[in-house]
C-alpha cells in the first residue's frame, strides 16, 4: 500500500487548509484511515481517524475544528481544518491501517501567528 498526501502549506492563524491522502495498491475495504501529527520536537499524536463505516475519532485538541472525511473511492482521505493555530504547526502523516499499518511521508503544515 502506497500513501500520497497533499495540501500543506503555510496560513495565518485563523485561517483553513485541506489535507488529501490517496492509498494505491493492495486496498481492502474494511480499513481505517487517519491522520497525525508531528509537532517540532514533540511525538507523533493522533488528529482523526475514520473508518470504512464513517465513524470517526478526534483528538480533543482539535475537536469542533478539523473535520475527517472519505471520497466517494473509500481509499481517499481528506482533512479539512479551520481555525487553525499556531500549535497546530506539524508534519502530517496520513495512515492506512488493515492487518498493520502503512504511513505516507508527511505534509508539513505551519500556522503563523
């Protein structure tokens, strides 16, 4: 399974940006996607999960926030974030998990103050 992200980029605080992450390969139905992140010199933590039934999972942190979604392909993830702060600043990694778990290589996201 390969992982391909994309949107990141740079935004003032307040404002919004769309995560995208494609799984190509081996996809099979019954998996959940996600994402995390890495802050500068923090763990990787969970942001949001979603699975292929569209229950989704958030890290309290950005609750009300962000918000986790499939395309119409189920092997399609978006994030789409809003009211973003400056500590929301990270590498965001997209996740495939089905028997183990696959990660794709990141998109940086930083919010300036």
């Amino acid at each position: 399974v390969q992982l391909q992200a994309s949107g990141g980029g740079l935004v003032q605080a307040g404002g919004s940006l769309r995560l995208s992450c494609a799984a190509s390969g081996s996809i099979f139905s019954a998996n959940v996607m996600g994402w995390y992140r890495q802050p500068p010199g923090k763990q990787r933590e969970l942001v949001a999960t979603i699975t292929n039934t569209g229950n989704t999972n958030y890290a309290d942190s950005v609750k009300g926030r962000f918000t986790i979604s499939r395309g119409n392909a189920k092997n399609t993830v978006y994030l789409q974030m809003n009211s973003l702060k400056p500590e929301d600043t990270a590498v965001y990694y997209c996740r495939y998990s089905y028997c183990r778990d696959y990660w794709g290589r990141g998109t940086q996201v930083t919010v300036s103050s």
